[in-house]
C-alpha cells in the first residue's frame, strides 16, 4: 500500500520584471496546525506532511515544469532544455520521462509521472482528461491510499478532480484521505484545506435519496454506525431500517412509535447530517403515524408503490384488502381466523346476484392483485389465463388497482 498524491501544476505568475519568465510566489503553508516554510507548490508542503511516496503531476505544456525540476533537484542542462521547451508550448510527456523518473528516485518510488493534458476548451479535453485520470486509477493498488491537491491549473480541471475522486471512491473503492486546496495570502502564512468533507456531505446526500425514492435505509445505518453517536439514536434508526427492509408490519408499526418519541434526537442533534435525517424521519413518521392496521399497510402500498417497490406493494395491498374487510365487519386483523373470514367475504362479493357493484369490483380487485401477489411470493410462473400478465402490466395497473380499493380504507 502507497500514499499517493495527484497533483495539478498550473502556469503560475509573470515574474517581477520578467515578462518572459513565470513564477509561482513563496509562501508559509499551514496544514492542520503544522508549518511548512518557503514552499512554491501547494504539493510540496502535503508530500512533507504525509510522507508521500507516489505523485502523478497533471499540467499542460505551459505548466511549472521547470518549477518542478528545482523542487526534485534535476540537474541543471535539463531543467533549462525543458524550460526552453515550455516557453515554445512544445512540451511533451516524452520530454518529461526525465523529470518522473527525477522524481521517482527522489521519492524512492517507482510510478511517479508527469501527464501533459490539453487546455480544457472543449468538451474533449475533458473527456481526454478523465480518460488520463483512469489510466492513473487503473495504475494504482486498490489498497493505495490517494490524496488530491487541485490548487493550481485550471478551475474546470479542479472540478474533474473532484469529480474523479468521488469516481474513485464510489467505482474503484479507492480510499481518499485528503483533498486539498491551499489559499493563498499575502500576509502571513497560506492554509491548506481539505475539502474531503464534501464527499461526506455526498455520501449522505446519497443515503437520504436511496431512503426517500427507494425505501432503502442500509447506506444511512451503516454511515450512523462510523458516527460517534450513542446507541439510543442508533439502535432507535436500525430498528426502523430492518424492520422497513424486511417489510415486518409489526416491526415497522412499533420502529416508528419509537422513533417518534426520538425525533428530537435526530432534530435538534448538532450535526447537519443527522439533521437531514430527521427531515425524512418526520415525514414518514406522520405518514405512517396510523393506528388502523388497514390504512397503514394501504398508505404503507402507495409508499411502496411511489418509490417502485413494486413486489412490496403488491404483497401489502393484499393484506390490506383483507384487513379493511375484517376491521369493516368488526372481524379481529390480527386474527389468523378472522382473517380466513375475511377472505370468504371477499369471495361472497363476487357472487353478482347478491352483490353490488362496489363489492364486486372489489372481488375482482382482489383476486387480480393475489394472483400476482402469489407468483411474487412463491417465485412460481403464472398459471391460468387469469394471471398471464407481463410484469410491465402489473406495474402500469397498480395505481388504478390502488385507486379503486382507496373506498375500503376511509
């Protein structure tokens, strides 16, 4: 496993009094509390501070270079040869072999490199950019531990930094310690910061959508469990998360009794992430915040069915069906019995002669919605032409078939 660090090189200043010559200014850098004196590049107070071994430096043909060459002590004939070079815009990754491998031997390090790229015009420099920043990720160790530092070049190159190390993190599963900026000043020293901060914000942003469009709370239970929380608003949340994920009604039903009662955990909690949290808590908790059994699984269905958990919502809408006919008939819900009773009501309904016709297109509803119900359940292909029906069918009839039962649950 090696530190790496991938650094942008810009073309820095026009030097005091030489027009034909560009600098970058001299500063103190300051990185978490420890001073780093008389540094040029941001890259070369964070290669000091965490014991860099590998650096890929990313640049155009007009980038500090030649400032990079005195950084790493290459000898003199080559610095002024790629000087020259870079006044005439005709640097190339060919001429710049020697310096990576000035680098590697500085660092003790054998994948070092210098990577010429274009000036970010067009849409295809940035394409042609990123295709480098994966041949660095393909080049790397998956245990290697990357570093950013996207002070100097171009701001749009800064953004695709940032861009490839979230990449980074989500497809290759790259750990990024660090992603720094230094912010330069005139008087007194120049912080560097790490913005790596915005990938935690990103990582929950994340994990709140995948709870709201998805119903799917693991991603926040396992970032609250990396969090210094107590175990009272942990445990209170996984509750929630299993109970939601395995769709237990009772379960679900007690979570969220007991998440109401600890809103206040998530609301008034000093973290911006954990407030976040508690806005979708909230939300579901007054939705859901039912003592019917019936019109809980039937507002438990249209959740499902809106974040298209289609499979859920089927097998919920079934119980509630027979839940609203036992809770309408004074029959026990919870009651395996009465139930059973329900179900012979519901088959009663469809008798035309006796029925009307509410009660008849709720039988019909009925055995529409169980027979998908039990070849969801049962994992079995559909038999009888009554439940031969595409799956892009099922899904389109939900809503109606969700729409024509609401009756049941006023």
């Amino acid at each position: 496993m090696a530190k790496v660090l991938i650094s942008l090189i810009g073309t820095g200043r026009i030097a005091k009094g030489d027009s034909e010559k560009n600098e970058y200014q001299t500063t103190d850098y300051i990185i978490e509390n420890q001073l780093y004196k008389n540094n040029t590049l941001v890259s070369s107070a964070l290669i000091k501070h965490y014991d860099i071994e590998t650096i890929f430096f990313i640049g155009t043909k007009q980038s500090m270079w030649d400032n990079l060459c005195y950084l790493f002590e290459a000898n003199d004939e080559y610095t002024l040869s790629l000087l020259e070079k870079k006044e005439q815009n005709k640097v190339t990754e060919k001429d710049l072999i020697q310096l990576s491998n000035t680098i590697n031997k500085k660092q003790n390090s054998t994948n070092s490199k210098c990577i010429i790229i274009e000036d970010s015009e067009k849409e295809e420099h940035l394409w042609n950019m990123f295709d480098k920043f994966l041949d660095i990720l393909d080049a790397l160790d998956k245990r290697d531990e990357l570093y950013f530092d996207i002070t100097h070049l171009f701001r749009s190159v800064s953004v695709l930094s940032m861009i490839t190390a979230q990449f980074a993190r989500i497809s290759y599963d790259f750990k990024i310690s660090g992603i720094f900026y230094g912010l330069l000043k005139k008087d007194g020293p120049s912080n560097i910061v790490n913005l790596s901060v915005f990938f935690e914000l990103l990582d929950w942003a994340r994990a709140i959508n995948y709870l709201k469009k998805f119903g799917n709370s693991f991603e926040l239970v396992k970032l609250l469990e990396q969090t210094n929380e107590s175990n009272e608003l942990k445990n209170s949340f996984k509750n929630f998360s299993d109970a939601l994920s395995i769709s237990d009604i009772g379960a679900l039903q007690n979570s969220i009794k007991q998440l109401k009662g600890k809103i206040n955990l998530f609301k008034e909690h000093d973290s911006h992430f954990i407030k976040l949290i508690s806005t979708e808590l909230q939300d579901f908790i007054k939705r859901l915040d039912i003592n019917s059994l019936a019109k809980f699984q039937f507002e438990l269905t249209k959740w499902y069915e809106e974040n298209h958990n289609y499979s859920f919502a089927y097998l919920t809408l079934t119980e509630a069906i027979i839940s609203a006919i036992c809770e309408e008939n004074n029959l026990d819900p919870i009651s395996t019995d009465d139930r059973r009773e329900a179900k012979n009501i519901i088959w009663e309904y469809g008798d035309y002669k006796k029925s009307d016709k509410k009660k008849q297109e709720i039988n019909d509803i009925y055995h529409k919605v169980n027979n998908i119900r039990i070849n969801i359940a049962h994992k079995t292909p559909a038999q009888g032409s009554k439940t031969k029906i595409y799956p892009s069918q099922s899904i389109e009839n939900l809503s109606n078939y969700i729409k024509k039962v609401a009756i049941l649950f006023k």
